[in-house]
C-alpha cells in the first residue's frame, strides 16, 4: 500500500491536480468502516482542534496528540487493500509531520501557484476580501511547502500548478521515478487545460504585492528549488490587460447608457404618477368638503327631529297622566257604588231571614261537626292499621336478623346485598341489570363499604360482581380491608364474576364494623367506549352482593397415604400450588363446573370420569379450568362424596 497526499493552498487548482492522479490510477480513499472518519472530515476536526482561538491565517503546523494518530491509523487500515491511493486536501499542508510519521510508504505532491494568481482567485471567490490577508496565506501555505520539501525530498515532489496541468505526462513520470508506482500515462485524460486567468485581475494582484518583497523573493525560492517549476509566460496576461480593460470599459459605458435611459423613462413615469396623484388629492378635498356639508346638514336636521321627538313624548305622558287619574277616580267611584249596593241588599236578606236563618245555621254546624268525627274515626282506624303492619314488618325484620346472627355463630355465612349496605363513599344509587339489583362504584376509583363483621375469626369475602366498563380496570385493582391492603384472587367466568378476599382474624372494638375499600386504577365512561351509549357517568364495578363464608378445611390436610392412587393425586396438588391446595375446597360448585365445561359433563355421564371434583383436580387445573365456588350452599351431596371418597382413599 503505497499513498500520494497532493496539497497546496486552497485556491491553487488542487481539485485538477486530483483528477489528473486519479485518472493515472492513484484511487481516492474507500468508504470508512468500523465508525472511522472520512479523510476531509478528519482534517476539519484536526484543523478546529489545533487551531488558536481569533486567529485568521494559519502560520505554522499543526500537532495532533496521540488520540488522532489512532484514528489516522483506523483511516490507513480501511485502504490496506489499495495499491496505490491518496487524497487532495488543502488543510494537510498543516499535516506534513503528522502523516509523514505515520508511514513511510505516503508521500507528497506540494502544488504551488504564482501570488499573483492565488490573489486574483481569492479576490473574485471570498466575500469581503482583503489583500493583506490574502498575501498572508499565500506566504503562509507557501513557506510550510518549501520547507517541508526541503526536510523530506525523498518522499514529495514540489510541482507547478500550471506545468502539471499542462505537462500531466512529466508530472506522472516523476511520480512514478521519486515513488516507484506504476502510474498508467496513457489513462490520464487530454483536458487538463489550465483554468484562464483574468487579465485584470492579475494586473490588479501585481499592484497589490508591489509592496509585499517577502512574498517575491519567497516564490523566487520556491521556483528555484521546484522539481517541475512554472513555466508560464506571464507577460502576456499583462499584454491581455488592456483589451480586457478596453471591453469593460465599453460594456461599463453601455450599462451607464441603459441605466441613464431607464432611469429617465422611470422618472417621466414618476412624474406622471405625480400628477395623478395630486389630482386625486384635489378630489379627495372637494369630496371631504361635500361630505362635511352633507354631515352638518343631516346634524341639524337630526336635532331637529330630536327637539320634536322630546316635545311629542312630553305632551303624550303628561295625557298619561290625566287619563291615569281619571280612571283611578272612575274606579273608585265605582267600588263605592258597588259597596253600598251590597250593603242594601244584605240588610235587606238579613231583614227578610233573620228568624228562619239562625235555625238552618245551627242545623248546618251539627253536621259538618258529625262529618268531621267520622273523618277522624276513619284516620285512627287507618293509623292503627299501618302501625299493626310496621309493627308484624319489625317482627319479622327482628327474627330475620335474628336467625341470620344465629347463621352466623353456626357456620360464619353471610350474603349481604349491596342495597343492604352502609355505603361510605364513591357508590352510585341501586340499579337494576338482568333483572338483579346491583350498584355501580363511582366516579372516584376508590369505593367504601362498611361490612357488619367483627373480624373475630378467619373469615372469607367474596365480592361477587356483574361487570366493569373496561377490563384493564382489573389488571390494577386492589382491596384494602380496615386501611390495609390483602391480597385477592379474581375468578372472572362467563358464569360466575367474583373476587376472593381471606380476612384473617384480629383484635378490634366488639362493636366496630369492617370498612372494604375496593380501589381501581382509574373510571371509565360508557360513552369513551361505545359512541352510542348515552351514559357519560364516570364507573368503575358493578357489584350486586357480598358473602362472608368460614375458612374450611383444604385438601392439604393429612390424608392417610394407603393407596397409591391417593398419593399420586397428593403428589399431584402438591406440585399445583396454592392455586388448588390452599383454596378451600368445601366451597367447590360442581354443577357450576359442569354447565361451564359441557365435555366434563358428557365424559361424567359416559362414566369415564367419576365426577367434577375430581376432573378439575388431576385434569382441569393444568388445562386453566376455572374454579366454580358456591356461596350460598354447602357443597352437593355429590361433592361431599367425592372428598369423603378421596379422604377414605
């Protein structure tokens, strides 16, 4: 692997230099792998990295630290497979003394133009130029080329912009002698003419560097010491000078011509737009002045309409006022004359009726007094009856309770329905679904209930609900009994929705009741869900009763190990888990069980399986059947048979 570094100062006409070398067979740098930086990239950042803070013209070379020669070294294995390849950057000017200690087998091309030239291209393609500093980066760039060279002829070549361009086959015989490369001369394309240079412009960069005698006797060196010196003939740029001025001059003239013409049509229209101007202002006067006139006259006439309008509402509410009291009078003398007449007639009645009227008048009070004893006879009839009712309605209340206390005491079952409860907070008012009285939590996420338990003894609680609006809201729900949070399990069935809560027994006030807070992640809108639901209520879960049922014993109890087949199902539910084990399996449903699961059903009556309690323990738990609890009832006779059945085993 062998690599040409071709550099010189930007506008010294690098980017042809490149194209001749490529076309000779030097290949450019291949697409970096492994994150490592492109060629131009990494002389950006070495440039920014080792350049001073407010300083324009780079004078010296730049040193990169040990960490850029590693990613220069991960650039050079990327084109290991290159026989020969290189790259053209003005910036590796800067780079000599770093690349050259990377490998001995890169070597330099050191492109050098007249000052002339650089200047006139610096001028014409920076904004904001200046001489001062474009003399400046030329002895800059210049300076680091020659003395490079110098140290390290070896391995570079110092070559004339234009004589390489105009003579590529001396330029490519060199490079094939001073690196021994196999460069392909007769690859190398015919147009390689060498960019025309501006006659003025160069005249002009002549008179700028007549006070710059650093800058000459450096190019002097530099043309002494090249190894393919420019042979330009410069003399003639100078003789091109004066045409060029000539036909600039001439075109300045024609401009100045066209300008003068268009500026004198546009100053004609401008008058014109003037005049125009100024007669829509004498216009726009006469209109104002109409329009102030018309505005005094309609001023007056509206004041004159006023004055009328005032005068008419004057007269027409003083009129109000007479007929006002005219009718007060009419009325009043009306009222007096309606007054004695009524007075005339009832003396009149009482003259004719005074004997006759007292007797009816006693008859009259006598029986409304014998109506109003028969009303008040009917009411307390009424009222003994109601409190009879209440009174055989308490009774029944009281044996009710009574007998639901004593329930209680026996085996600790209780379902309680939830328009029974003492509701503390978040509950909405009892509403009937599926023909089932139910009450919905909401619109906060945490529901409170007050449960009539002392929590005496380990019980179980088993909320039994009929839905929720969402079914994420279960994923996060969670139960607080007295202010702290238990554990749950929720069975959630196409028949049977409930979640089971197990309340261990603890010391509290005797008569204190249970508060259940039952907390969802968040509410739900019907109408979010379904666009056609009219109930935008914010809800959480419908819950229709709660059951208090007594912890029983579970299959974990000591079973004698006689059978075999008993001690493989023991085995068997031992390796289950609490799923099965712990929960207790008095409460087991098998009609529940058997009316979920159809096949059980059928295989139970063909005799093949002995019954559902059995399924679900060796079959349905592995299969994720659910776990049918009944809450009401104690277990079927069936069942029972069934755990005295596997007990005996």
């Amino acid at each position: 692997m062998k690599a040409v570094v071709c550099t010189g100062t930007p506008w010294g006409g690098l980017e042809q230099m490149g194209t001749v070398l490529n076309a000779a067979g030097v290949q450019p740098p291949m697409d970096p792998v492994r994150g490592n930086a492109t060629i131009d990239s990494f002389h950006a950042l070495l440039m920014n990295a080792g350049q001073p803070e407010n300083q324009s013209v780079v004078d010296q070379p730049v040193h990169p630290g040990k960490i850029w020669g590693q990613q220069a070294l991960g650039i050079l294995q990327d084109n290991l497979n290159q026989q020969v390849w290189g790259w053209t950057n003005p910036f590796s000017t800067w780079l000599l003394e770093f690349w050259k200690s990377l490998d001995l087998n890169i070597y330099f091309i050191l492109v050098y133009s007249s000052p002339e030239e650089d200047i006139s291209r610096f001028m014409q393609n920076v904004v904001n130029p200046s001489s001062e500093v474009a003399a400046d980066l030329w002895r800059s760039y210049n300076t680091q080329l020659l003395r490079f060279y110098n140290r390290n002829r070896k391995r570079c070549l110092l070559v004339s912009r234009n004589a390489g361009l105009s003579d590529p086959s001396s330029l490519l015989k060199l490079c094939s002698e001073r690196f021994d490369v196999s460069l392909q001369l007769d690859a190398v394309a015919l147009d390689t003419q060498t960019e025309k240079l501006d006659p003025i412009g160069f005249v002009l960069s002549q008179r700028l560097l007549q006070g710059r005698q650093d800058v000459h006797t450096l190019y002097n060196e530099i043309q002494a010491t090249a190894t393919l010196p420019d042979g330009e003939d410069y003399q003639k740029q100078v003789d091109e000078a004066w045409p060029a001025y000539r036909q600039l001059s001439l075109t300045i003239t024609e401009q100045q011509e066209r300008y003068a013409t268009e500026s004198a049509d546009q100053a004609r229209q401008l008058e014109q737009q003037h005049q125009e101007l100024e007669q829509c202002r004498e216009e726009n006067k006469l209109l104002l002045l109409q329009l102030h006139q018309v505005q005094e006259e309609l001023e007056a006439i509206f004041l004159e309409s006023q004055k009328k309008q005032t005068d008419c509402a004057a007269r027409l509410e003083e009129q109000k006022q007479q007929l006002e009291k005219s009718r007060g009078a009419i009325e009043e003398y009306r009222k007096r004359v309606e007054q004695l007449q009524r007075e005339n007639r009832a003396l009149a009645e009482a003259q004719e009726n005074s004997a006759v009227g007292l007797e009816e008048q006693a008859e009259a009070k006598s029986r409304e007094l014998e109506q109003e004893n028969e009303l008040l006879l009917l009411q307390l009839h009424q009222v003994q009856e109601e409190l009879e009712h209440y009174f055989l309605l308490y009774q029944k209340s009281q044996r009710h309770q009574e007998e639901q206390a004593a329930s209680v005491q026996q085996d600790g079952r209780m379902k309680l329905q939830m328009s029974e409860l003492a509701l503390r907070e978040n509950w909405y008012e009892v509403a009937e679904l599926d023909e089932e009285e139910l009450r919905w939590s909401g619109p906060g996420a945490r529901a409170t209930i007050m449960l009539p338990i002392k929590r005496d003894m380990d019980q179980l609680l088993v909320v039994h609900y009929k839905q929720v609006v969402a079914q994420d809201q279960l994923k996060g729900i969670h139960i607080e009994v007295d202010g702290e949070q238990v554990s749950h399990a929720i069975y959630d069935t196409l028949s049977q929705k409930y979640i089971v809560v197990k309340l261990t027994a603890m010391e509290k006030e005797s008569t204190s009741d249970t508060e259940l807070a039952i907390v969802l992640p968040h509410t739900v809108k019907p109408s979010d869900v379904v666009s056609e639901s009219p109930d935008d209520r914010p809800l959480g879960i419908a819950v229709y009763s709660l059951s208090i049922l007594p912890v029983m014993p579970s299959l974990r109890i000591n079973w004698p190990d006689t059978s075999y087949r008993r001690l493989r199902l023991k085995r068997r539910i031992n390796r289950i888990g609490e799923g099965v084990a712990s929960f207790p399996l008095a409460y087991f449903d098998g009609k529940a069980y058997l009316q979920e699961y159809p096949d059980v059903a059928e295989a139970v009556n063909q005799g093949t399986v002995p019954s559902a309690f059995v399924h679900y323990v060796e079959h349905g738990f592995y299969d994720g059947h659910d776990f049918m609890l009944a809450d009401t009832q104690l277990p079927s006779e069936g069942d029972a048979n069934d755990l005295a059945r596997i007990e005996q085993q």
